[in-house]
C-alpha cells in the first residue's frame, strides 16, 4: 500500500486593531510593555475541502523566550486578545515588553488550558515538553490545537509587524471508496496515542518529518466508532502523532484506521484494516505526523474481511487494495477517477485592477500531463488549448494564462487596466484524462468601503505621518496639519469623502532595504528623502 500526505494549514502575522474576545493579560510583564499587532492568516482552501472547524480560532497564547546572554530562555506568557474574524482570517492583538535582545515567540492556538505557570528561565525543550493535552476515545470536541514560532535575532521593537505559519498539532485521516461491490459503513482507529504535544520539538521549511511523542505516551486509545453514509468519509476524524512500531511489533501495537461495511450483497458487516505506511518508505512503517492529511483511496475489495473490528485491528488486511493519495497543502480542490486525481490550490483567481498584476495557483496530479482551454459564455471549450511550457490570452485580450515547464504552476496576468464598464469574468478548463477542474478568472477595482489602509513609514524623520491614527498610541509628530486631515473622518472613513473602514499606520526605523514580501503587507509605503530605497527596494516595490 502507497502513502503519501499533504500538510494541511499555514498562516501569516500581519496587523490587526478590532474585536474582542479577552482581555490582555501577562505572567510577568507591568508597565512598559507595548500593543503588538498581529494578524493570523488562514488557508485559503476551498470549502468543498475543508471542515469548518479546522480553520477556528478562538484563544492564542503567546510564549515568549529571549537571550540575555546564554542562550534563549523562558521570561513570560501573554494572552491574544481583540481577536476578530476577517475574510481572510483571525485578528488579535498582545501585549509584550520591547527589547534589544533577540527573541523567539512561540504562539499556541486553541490550548489555553495546557499552558500553565512556567519558570523562568526555563528552556525551549522543558516549555515544549510540559505542553500536552490527553487524546479519548471521544477524539477532537474542540477546535483543533495548533502552534508557531516567530523569530526576531535583532530584538522586539514597538509596533513591529511579524510573519510566521502554524501547525496543527494533529493528523486528518479521510477515506474515499472506489470499489463498486463495497458499501463503507464505519471507520475507526486502533491504538492511536493517548497524548499529544502541541508544539513540535522540530519544524523544517514549515512542516515536520517526526513525530514529537510527549514522555509517558502510550499507544492505547481506540476511538470512537464513526458511522459513514458515503462514498467518502471525510473532515470528521483527526487523531495525535503516532512513532514508528519496533519492526518486530509492527501487527500488535501500530496506529491503524479500521473500515467496515458490506461487500457484494452480503447483510453482515466486514473490516479490513488500512496501515499507516509513507509512500516508498516502509521502515517509516506506523508514523503519524501532525498536519499531514491522510487519505485512504480504497481501490478495490477483493474478498470479505474479518468479522469484528477487533480482530481486523491486529490480523492485517489481505482482501483491500488500498493507497493514500499525496497532495501539498496548497492544494485545496481535488478530483479523483479511482487512483487518478487532479487538484489545484484555487478555483478563484482575482488579480488587481493594473495591467501587469499576476496571480498564481498550483496544480497536481499523478496523470502524465493535463491541457488548459478557455470557455465561451455557453461553457464549452475554446480551441485551441494548451499544455506545459505555454501560454496564452483568452479572446477577450483580457488575461494571459501561461503553464510552467513541469505543468504545476499556472500563472495569470492582467492585460489591461481595470475598467468599471467591462466584464473581467473569463472562464477556463483543465483538462487531464477524464477529470476536469473548471477555475474563473476576475479583475477587480479598489474597494475601499470595508477595508482599513494600511500604512507604513519612518518614524522619526521630517515627514512622518505618525502612528496610530485611527488606535491608540503615542501622538503624531509631523506635518500635524496632513495627519489631521487624516483623522477627520468627514474626509477619510466609513462616512468620508473618500469611504473605506479607516487607516493603520505604523512603522520603524530608518531602512533602505525593502523586500517584496514586507512591501505586500501595506497598501501605502511613505518613504522621506532620507531613507531613499535603494535600486532591489524600487524594484520589489514596483512588482
């Protein structure tokens, strides 16, 4: 049996200033602590892929561990507070000591109640090691405990803007039914692992190759039965990291998933047990990882299996055909045609109003190539279509739609400036053997009614627009006379002049080097002529 995975969540810090759902509260910090503003970014898959549930976040505790001196060290906790529910994702906000030294900040999401007192002064290892939470029969019944780390080697200045990208601290298992002559009833997991630890001991480029086992685990919890009325049984069973069996144990003691139904005609109810096993890496044999999604693809059933759940635990399973379809997590619509699938990170695509905004989504499959056609207004493709390495623009001249070399790249580029009086709408089909995945392609204007301005500039020199228009802060400097025209909501605001939810600003000191990434964070970068961008900031700042 192949098994492969995909890693199921990411995120992205940016900046935040409504709601509220706590109030802010430290172990340690009094009097010269600052408002950190921050933005938690979920993933952006599509509905027909994701549980509600795995995208929820209700509390956020962040850790906070700095150098003075020999090495990083546990000083206090903070708890997120003023968190809001965005189109994008959750906003919240903490409170937190600024300092020179550097820092590393370790947020847990949805496991308030494991983070308890720490000393100070504790490491890394020790904090990660105290928080755990118990696994039942019961499974998940809250929202799924997640965890992210932010590193800052030059210290933590006021009003900083960070970035990271969380895990989840469990597995999903999904199961999708191909064979004809069974019925999928129930499924059920056999020793899974009672505990779980909410932040990994290791994270590489944003995902683990190892399972993080809390002291004392056992591999002794066999869930709930979960009753099944389709053909696929998904977003309804995520379980805790499981270690690999010693080889010798692999039948008795190995985290499984337990399927039972009807095969042929027949009126009893039979399992078959399907192994954890990574694809082309059978001595990971067993091992469960934290965010990988594991889809069971049961090809076809061959024969009755054994008679109790039970006992289809520790015989294994020899009358299934079975594989673990892989995906990476940005893929968030997939098709399948028995062992063959077809996904993409987007169904949507929306590019900015200029001429020369591009937009990416990624693709996958395990068929030898697929083609892309654009649509007319009655659905039906437009020859001629395209494939690997090629490109194209739809007939209206709107768009260019171009495929990389390797064929898991599709990029989109605007044509044309964004003109109120046009229909940007284009439709387009790939095409891959007897799947089909149908993407729309927009041009939008600014829309500014329902969006605050985020603004970033220097914050000591002649010029500055100051912080915290429209929070709370410290007063703005200079040009007094252009931030009150700022803050007169008669000009800019819900009800203004010009009509958007208001602005944010903030910003740092003197910098002349400006990267693509922290210019996409913010819709106006004031710069003054003394921090002139050098000739790589211009270019980022024109991309």
């Amino acid at each position: 049996m192949k098994c492969k995975f995909y890693y199921i969540l990411s995120a992205l810090l940016l900046v935040l200033n409504t709601g509220c759902t706590k109030d802010p509260e430290t172990s340690v910090v009094s009097g010269n602590e600052t408002e950190l503003r921050l933005v938690l970014k979920t993933p952006g898959y599509n509905t027909n892929s994701k549980a509600p549930d795995e995208e929820i976040l209700n509390e956020v505790d962040v850790l906070i561990f700095e150098n003075l001196g020999s090495g990083l060290e546990f000083r206090y906790n903070v708890i997120g507070y003023a968190i809001d529910a965005t189109s994008d994702g959750y906003e919240f906000l903490a409170r937190i000591v600024p300092t020179d030294n550097p820092v590393r900040l370790y947020l847990v999401v949805n496991a308030s109640s494991a983070v308890n007192g720490f000393d100070v002064g504790a490491t890394e290892e020790e904090v990660k090691e105290a928080i755990t939470m118990s696994f039942t029969s019961a499974g998940f019944t809250e929202d799924l405990p997640m965890s992210g780390i932010v590193d800052l080697p030059n210290g933590l200045a006021a009003n900083t803007v960070l970035t990271s990208s969380l895990l989840r601290s469990a597995a999903r298992v999904d199961i999708v039914n191909n064979a004809d002559n069974f019925t999928l009833t129930s499924v059920r997991v056999f020793r899974s692992s009672d505990r779980l630890q909410v932040i990994p001991d290791t994270v590489l480029e944003g995902a683990v190759t190892t399972p993080s086992i809390p002291d004392g685990t056992t591999r002794s919890v066999t869930t709930d039965t979960m009753l099944v009325t389709d053909t696929t049984f998904s977003q309804r069973l995520y379980i805790p990291e499981s270690a690999m069996p010693a080889t010798a144990d692999r039948q008795l003691t190995a985290t499984v998933v337990v399927i039972g139904g009807h095969y042929g005609g027949d009126a009893n109810e039979t399992y078959y047990r399907m192994d954890f096993v990574p694809d082309d890496a059978p001595e990971l044999f067993g091992q469960v990882l934290r965010n990988h999604r594991y889809v069971f693809n049961i090809g076809s059933i061959l024969a009755p299996g054994w008679s109790t759940d039970e006992e289809a635990s520790v015989y294994p399973s020899t009358q299934i055909e079975t594989e673990v379809i892989a995906w990476d997590e940005n893929t968030v619509y997939m098709e399948w045609d028995g062992p063959s699938y077809l996904g993409v990170s987007g169904r949507e695509i929306t590019l900015r109003y200029n001429a020369g905004a591009e937009e990416e989504i990624t693709v996958q499959t395990n068929l030898e190539e697929w083609t892309f056609n654009f649509l007319d207004s009655s659905g039906n493709p437009v020859e001629p279509g395209f494939g690997y390495g090629e490109n194209m623009d739809d007939p209206s001249g709107q768009y260019n739609v171009s495929i990389s070399d390797n064929g898991d790249l599709i990029t989109v580029t605007a044509l044309t400036n964004y003109d109120e009086n046009t229909t940007h709408t284009v439709t387009g089909r790939l095409s891959a053997g007897p799947l089909r995945i149908d993407i729309t392609i927009d041009q939008r204007g600014l829309t500014f009614s329902n969006k605050s301005i985020r603004v970033w500039g220097s914050n000591n020199n002649l010029g500055r627009l100051g912080d915290y228009v429209f929070g709370t802060g410290a007063a703005a400097d200079r040009p007094e006379a252009m931030v009150a025209k700022i803050r007169n909501t008669a000009n800019f605001g819900p009800g203004g002049i010009v009509s958007f939810s208001g602005f944010m600003i903030g910003g740092t000191g003197i910098t002349n080097d400006i990267s693509y990434e922290f210019a996409s964070m913010f819709d106006v970068i004031y710069l003054t002529y003394s921090n002139n961008p050098t000739a790589q900031s211009s270019a980022n700042l024109l991309r």
